[in-house]
C-alpha cells in the first residue's frame, strides 16, 4: 500500500477516535527539552531525541565523554607551529605581534619607494599585502586554538579511550602544525611566486631596483601564506581520514558538537585562505589584470573551492549513510503498526503511527552536511564574487 493510502486511512481512523485520544492519552516530558509527549514514544518530535533507555545511554556517555575531555583540554599543548612558538617569545597578544611585524614590513617597502621614485600609487598594494600577511600568519594562531576545541568531541565520535584519543588528537596536531613541514612549504610557495611574478606576471614597476625590491616583500609576505596553505591541506586531509572512522553519530545535532562542530571547524579555516584572495586581487585592483593573472586567480578560487567540499563530502557521505539507515528503520516500523492498526485500531497504536510518519518527514528534511548552509553559502559567495568583478572590470573601466 502505498503512503499516500496509509495517509488517507489514517485520516479516517483518526475522526473516529480523536476524542477517546484526548481523554485516554497518557502523557509524560521529554528528559531532555521537557516537552509534554505520549508515554512510550520512541523520540521526541520536539528535539529529536531517542527517548529509549539504550538511546538514552549511548547519549549520556558521549556527553559525559564530551565534558570530561573539555575539562582535560587544558592541559592539551596548542603551540604546535612555528607561527605559535614564535608569537609567544613576543609579549602582545599574537593578533598584535604579527600585525607590528607586517607593519615594519610595510614601512620598509615604502621606505625603498620613496627612494626610487616609483608611483605611490602601489603602495595601496603593498598596504593590502601587509594586511594578507598579518591574517595569514595570526589566523594560524588562532587556528590552534580552535583545533584544541576539537579535542573534546574526538573522544565522543570515536569512542576512544582517554588516552588513545589523546595520543591521537597529539599526533595529529603534530602532522597538521608541522613547523618543519610548513617552513618549508613557505619557503617554496613564496620563491615561487616571487620568482614567478617578477620574470614572468611582471610587475608595472619602471624601474629594475624596484621589481628587485617588491620581489623580495613578495618572497617576504607570501612565505606566511604558503605556511599557512600546508597547514591547512594538512588539515583537509585530516577531515578526509576522520570521515573514515568507524564513528558514533548523532544525526540530529547542533553546531558546537560532533560532526558539526568538525564542519563548522574546517569553515572557520577556509577564511585563511578567501580572505587573503579577495586581498590580493584587490591589491592589483590598480593594475592592468593580463590574461596569465586572471587565469591564475581562477585557477586559486578553484582550488579554494576544492579545498572547502572535498574534505567534508567524505563526512557527508557518512552522515547520508546513517539517515538513510535511520530513515529504513523508522519505515519498517510505520509498516509494522500499521498492519496492527489495522488488525487492532487502538487509539495508542494510532498514536504511534502518527509520530513515526511526523518522525519520517523530519528525517527526509534533515540537513546531511556537517555545516550550516547559509554559512557555505555566504562563503561561496565570497570567493566567487571578486572573480566576476576581476573579468567585468574590463568591460566596465575598459582594462
């Protein structure tokens, strides 16, 4: 029988016994959001929990799990990077530090400019550069720190033991904040952008001193984003390899917890590499975009796109397989009451089948991505924007 009859002689069932619900309907509240539901209900409709004792027990230990590794996560090492080790033998806050540093920069290219006589006009570039520089190198920082967070849901999602979900969370902070890993990469991406820009973009600049000068500030400002482009592939690896645990999910979740805090997490990293890209085409907003640096800046976006699904499909994938298992499991029981109902029209079992259908519309409506969408959105939106202005500005200023 097909869902839409089930529907209709649910319909009917319910005109007849609509009253003797209301009178004969035992009611209790949920254990968790305290809503009033019907005694014997499998979740609530309200928030979605499993109200079973076995459900409710799996629950309590993952969030006892949860706090107890919260508490421990002070005593978790977050300076793993250079950026860290560094920012912390200076007596600022690291926001501060890095900023006075790409400030002393700044100072020391204008100081060359002045001495050339190039158009100041430039400076407007390397002013937005420094700014690169400094999300570049304090956003690492501040990543750490919200890696740290993570540690208390690894132990929740794996059902580790304390100390092999510590060992864990370490030897992966370790690979992602390389120090040795990432100075290398910085050195590399920022000899090669150096050396790339100044034989082959070439810069407007008229004099030789000059394209020599802003090599050298290129070398200096990128070497912070290419550290900062390894640790985060390393990171994306990462989610990539965590998707592939056997893990304990909660579909129905918020955005500080599980698989959602994992999402919200790799979203928050993905500004370390959107904000430095708008950055840098608005640097060279002042200069005329040839073919081979439009091709490049797409050629980035694309990969920053990349950089933001492929991770999380993996864990998407997961969580599609867990709803899909969730949602033949609340079929197979409408199927089951129903045959009861119909042998046997209780106002209870009608009950029961009325919220394991409310129960199967909400499953179908669940969001299977370990984000919010509005964020991804927003984060599109982002990248994608300054690279249609990029390709419009020669129709609209004629460059």
């Amino acid at each position: 029988m097909t869902a839409a009859s089930k529907r209709s002689w649910l319909g009917e069932q319910s005109k007849l016994n609509l009253i003797l619900l209301k009178i004969n309907m035992e009611m209790t509240n949920c254990p968790y959001c305290l809503s009033e539901i019907p005694a014997g209900a499998l979740k609530c409709k309200y928030c979605m929990e499993w109200l079973s004792n076995e459900k409710n027990n799996i629950h309590s230990h993952q969030a006892e799990k949860i706090l107890t590794a919260r508490e421990l996560s002070s005593d978790i090492p977050d300076k793993f990077s250079f950026q860290s080790k560094l920012a912390r033998k200076i007596p600022l806050h690291f926001s501060i530090s890095y900023l006075l540093l790409a400030v002393f920069a700044f100072l020391v290219i204008q100081l060359v400019w002045y001495i050339t006589a190039e158009k100041r006009i430039y400076l407007y570039s390397f002013l937005l550069y420094s700014v690169q520089m400094t999300v570049a190198s304090a956003g690492i920082v501040w990543f750490e720190k919200l890696f740290r967070a993570f540690y208390g849901e690894i132990g929740a999602l794996t059902n580790m033991p304390e100390e092999e979900c510590k060992q864990y969370y370490l030897s992966a902070a370790k690979l992602i904040f390389s120090p040795k890993g990432s100075f290398i990469a910085g050195v590399l991406i920022s000899a090669a952008a150096a050396i790339g820009d100044y034989y082959f973009l070439k810069p407007p600049f008229e004099s030789s001193d000059a394209r020599l000068a802003y090599a050298l500030y290129e070398f200096f400002y990128f070497f912070w984003s290419g550290a900062a482009l390894y640790i985060m592939l390393k990171f994306a690896i990462f989610v990539h390899n965590f998707g592939k645990l056997k893990l304990s999910i909660q579909l129905i979740q918020d955005s500080d917890s599980g698989l959602m805090h994992l999402g919200k997490l790799h979203l928050k990293t993905s500004l370390l590499a959107i904000v430095p890209f708008i950055l840098g085409i608005v640097a060279r907003s002042n200069w005329e975009f040839e073919v081979k640096t439009k091709l490049w800046f797409l050629f980035l976006g694309g990969a920053i796109f990349v950089y933001i699904l492929s991770p999380l499909y993996n864990i998407r994938r997961i969580m599609l397989k867990e709803k899909t298992y969730r949602l033949h499991l609340v079929t197979k029981e409408i199927n089951n009451v129903f045959n009861i109902n119909r042998a046997n029209p209780l106002p209870e079992n009608l009950n029961h089948f009325r919220e394991l259908l409310e129960l199967e519309k909400h499953l179908k409506g669940v969001n299977s991505w370990p984000f919010d969408s509005k964020n991804f959105l927003g984060l599109c939106t982002a990248v994608i924007l300054p690279i249609i202005f990029m390709f419009l500005e020669r129709f609209i200023w004629g460059k």
